[in-house]
C-alpha cells in the first residue's frame, strides 16, 4: 500500500517504507513526556517511532501491514488517556512557498488590502469549468497572483495525499466494525484551522475557507467540504464529517486527519454533569475554580465541549500521574484532597483491581464524586469517600500502596498549619502544609510506598526530601499548565524503614497519635 508522504521541517523526507503509516496526537502544555511514554507503552507491539514533537504534537509512525489487526489498533489508539485528540498525519513541512501563500491569505500587514483581495477572490466559487472567477474590479495582475497562490496551495493539498488519508481512516472504520452491516463511505470533510507565533494575527477561518475550497477544487469526486472552523469553534462542534486539521505556526505548516470526532480527553463521566452542575448552580459558591480563570487554567477540565462545566483536575493530568504512580491491581490508592475526584475517576476507569480513597474536606466535592462515580458504574465498593483533613488524617499507619494527589493552591486553599493552629511559631502556610502532608503520607504509606503530587511548591518539596531520611525524589516533570508559579508533578518514594534515632520517638509513632481508623 503507498504510503503518505510525510515531510519534515527543512523539506526533508521521514516515512520512507510503505508499510509505515503515520499518525499524531495533540497534547496539552507540559504533557509530551507523558504522552511519549504512553504511545511508547500501548503502540510498542506496532513497532511505534515517535517522530518529531512539535508544538502542542506529537507525530510517530507504525507498522500499518502488519499481522496484528487493525481493530487491535485503532482500540489502542483510541486507549491512550494523556493526550487530546489523534490523528492520521498527512504533512508537516516548513518550505517557504507554502508559508507565503498561507501569509498572502492573512489580509494582515503591509499590502493588506491587496491581500484581502486575493483571499476573497481566492474564496469565490469556480465556474463550472473549474476555472476561477474573480470578483468584479479584480485587476488582471491580481487575478495572476491569486491564480499562483492558489497554485502552491493546490500543490500541499496534492501533497497531502486526502483521498488516500480518507480511505485509511474508512479503512480503519470498516475492520471495527465489521460485524455490523454496511458502513457508509465517510467522505464529508471538515477543516479547522489554528495559526499561532507569527500567524496568529491571521484570520485563521480565513485559512480554512480558502484551503476548503482549493480541496474541493482538487478532489472534486471525492472529498465533499462541508464547512471549516477555527480553532475557536472547533471544539464545541459535533459533526459526522471528517476533521481536517490545518495548523500554521513558527514551525511550519502541520495537517492531519482527527480519527474521533470527539477528543479523547472528554471522558464518559463529562456527560452526566448536568443534573450536578444544576445543584451546583444552585449552591452559588464554586468549589475549586473560577469561572473567569479557566480559560487562564488548563490544568482544568474545559467546559466546552462537554455540556456542562467540569472543573476538576483535567483528565488528561489525572491520567497521567495515575500512570507516574505505576498503578496496578492489588494497589490501594489514597487521593488526599480528591476535589471532584478526577484522579480517583481516572484511576478507576484505567487500573481495574486497584481500590481507592478519595478524602477531602469538602462535603459538596464528595457528593460530585460520588455522582461521578455511579454515573460510570463503578461499584461503590471499589472506591472509599470520606471527609477529612490531610494534614490529620482518619487512617491508620501502613494504610496505603500509592497516594496520589492535585494538591491545594492559591487563594481559595489558604490552609493554615495545624502546628501553627497550636502555637508552634512560624512557617508560611505552604510550608506547613508540604510538611504536613509528607508526614502523614509517610505515616498512612506502607514501606515502598510512593507518592505522586501535582504542586505548585516543587522546591519545598524538594528542600523537605533533603532533609529527610524516608523520602526520595524519583522523578520530576515541570508542567507549565497555565498558573504562573510553575507546577510540577512529583513522584517521591517513601523507604520501608525509618532509621534507629538517638533517644526519642520516630515520626511514624508520633504521626499515629490521636488517630482514629479508617
Ligand atoms: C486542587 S483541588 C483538587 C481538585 C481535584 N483533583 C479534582 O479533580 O477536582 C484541592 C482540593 O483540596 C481540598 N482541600 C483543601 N484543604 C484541604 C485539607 N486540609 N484536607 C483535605 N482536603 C483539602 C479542597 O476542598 C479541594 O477539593
């Protein structure tokens, strides 16, 4: 089977074989490493190569003739929790004559009205011939130029090989789903477009018109375009056509094919929001995040396209530190500060056999946990719910496998220390609560066991694991998810034994005083 044709900045080609196929995923800020190491994990057996990492991408490419069967495939590509969406790759490329021709379709900077014109000569429709008419008062020069423009741009359309691509993904489709009837050929074809670094002033709708029509132009049979979007719209809209997606930024030029019309990281458990958020609505007070911030805050689950707001952690992290923690059956899981439960629903969804413990000292973000819970019927005994503070918690010592938590931060999480509550003079309240919190993870933890932390407070961490004789710090991954205090998510290991100490009790005895048991 020919493959695509697949360039790499500088014009240099990558896939050479034939029987190698390439796709791509789109991953959140701060998220490659963990999206590699997925890919690396479910993709292995297609002798996966992770070919270049873009901005905000990933692209790899694997054995598409093989003997593993393609449903095998595509429910392993479908599988993967740390990433957005994912695609057929059909073009990466960063040479200048494509680039001018998108920029002459920015209507921005100098020439800008000429530009303009040729971007709206470019959109209007073709005769019936084929041939290009432009609007009236259109110069012949400028007609020329539109005509070259459109040239270039029908030459990274050809490029892109979109028959080809569409096949595949039918392909694809058919061998899912083939002990049903007859599947419909998708042909229907929708672009999107995003433009970014020096292209973000382009009218990136403007884009997808033009590219749209110049597909049309070129697949007249077998591509029917039935609409474009910019990335503003993309999300939100739900359609049976098949998502081109067309980005453009500092690093050149970008196109793939979505597999799912839906991304990936919108879980099943988005879906049953509406009731809560009802009596949330009703409850006036957001729990962790403001509406107004969100669109700052990408650690947060988005609003759009779900059809009710999901604030919790985003899914895509939660997964992603359920997988740093190496969670597997017989583990038994604590989130200390679970929120609205997106590492326990993660959890629960991706590593059947573990048991989980979400405690938070919020009552209204365990009733939406517990909500969210039923609504993918998970069986209630395999998940705990119980309120209580992590700076004391209701459990008793050699508890837990594996404590993974999104800790608190900012200023609806001012927690003052327990230790300064009770007169011990002085430390900052974030100080207190790193303290804090490793304490009684070392106490509620058996012997090798680990911790991994999504906080803003990565050099206290840091500074305490120093100092400590129980803790180690075995992995470190900076995820700049928006806040400006530079997040990281953690993953400490905690020894099996605490030291013999000179003539006095060990934080473990003193840690179990006054507790009472799960
Ligand atoms: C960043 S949010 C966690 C979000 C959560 N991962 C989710 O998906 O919704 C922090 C949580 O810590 C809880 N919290 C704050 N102080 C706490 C304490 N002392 N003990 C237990 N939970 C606490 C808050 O109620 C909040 O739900």
């Amino acid at each position: 089977m020919k493959c695509m044709r697949l360039m790499e900045c500088r014009g240099m080609k990558v896939q050479e074989k034939d029987d190698r196929i390439a796709f791509f995923v789109t991953v959140g800020r701060g998220m490659r490493h963990f999206a590699v190491e997925e890919i690396k994990k479910k993709l292995g057996r297609f002798q996966v190569r992770v070919l270049k990492e873009m901005e905000g991408k990933l692209a790899f490419d694997l054995l598409w003739d093989n003997q593993t069967s393609r449903i095998d495939l595509h429910r392993s590509l479908l599988s993967m929790r740390t990433v957005e969406r994912v695609g057929l790759m059909l073009l990466a490329t960063c040479e200048d004559a494509f680039l001018a021709s998108i920029a002459c379709c920015t209507g921005v900077g100098h020439e800008r009205s000429r530009k303009k014109r040729r971007v709206d000569a470019a959109c209007d429709p073709s005769d019936a011939d084929g041939n290009k008419t432009t609007r009236s008062g259109s110069s012949e020069s400028e007609r020329a130029a539109v005509e070259s423009e459109n040239q270039v741009l029908a030459d990274l359309i050809r490029l892109c090989n979109l028959p080809d691509a569409v096949s595949r993904w039918n392909q694809l489709k058919h061998e899912v789903k083939a002990q049903q009837e007859t599947v419909p050929e998708i042909s229907e074809c929708r672009i999107s477009c995003k433009t970014r670094g020096r292209y973000r002033g382009v009218n990136a709708r403007k884009v997808a018109e033009v590219l749209g029509s110049v597909i049309q132009r070129e697949h007249p049979r077998e591509i029917k375009m039935v609409g474009w979007t910019d990335d503003k719209m993309q999300e939100g809209v739900q359609s049976n056509a098949l998502d081109i997606l067309f980005h453009v930024n500092d690093e050149g030029i970008f196109v793939g094919l979505l597999l799912t019309a839906k991304p990936l990281a919108a879980r099943a458990y988005h879906d049953s929001q509406q009731g809560q958020r009802k009596r949330e609505q009703e409850d006036e007070q957001d729990l962790c995040h403001d509406d107004d911030e969100e669109q700052k805050r990408p650690h947060v689950q988005p609003s759009s396209p779900f059809p009710s707001k999901f604030s919790g952690l985003r899914s895509t992290v939660a997964a992603a530190m359920c997988d740093m923690a190496g969670l597997a059956a017989g583990d038994i899981v604590l989130d200390p500060a679970c929120g609205r439960g997106s590492i326990l629903l993660e959890g629960l969804m991706n590593h059947p056999g573990a048991d989980f413990v979400g405690l938070d000292s919020d009552i209204r973000a365990l009733r939406t946990t517990s909500d969210l819970v039923s609504s993918i019927g998970i069986s209630s005994a395999q998940v705990r719910l119980i309120r209580g503070d992590f700076r004391s918690m209701p459990f008793r010592s050699n508890t837990f496998t594996k404590i993974i938590v999104d800790l608190p931060f900012g200023c609806q999480h001012k927690i003052p220390s327990v230790q300064v509550e009770q007169g011990v003079p002085e430390r900052s309240d974030a100080e207190a609560m790193v303290d804090e919190l490793l304490r009684e993870s070392s106490r509620v933890l058996t012997g090798g066991g680990l911790l991994c932390c999504l906080t803003v407070h990565g050099a206290l961490f840091e500074q305490q694991v120093k100092e400590s004789t129980r803790w180690t710090l075995r992995e470190k991954h900076p995820v700049q998810l928006g806040l400006k205090t530079g997040p990281a998510i953690l993953l400490l290991s905690h020894e099996p034994h605490e030291p013999a100490r000179a003539g006095g009790m060990d934080k473990t005895q003193e840690g179990e005083r006054g507790r009472g048991a799960a």
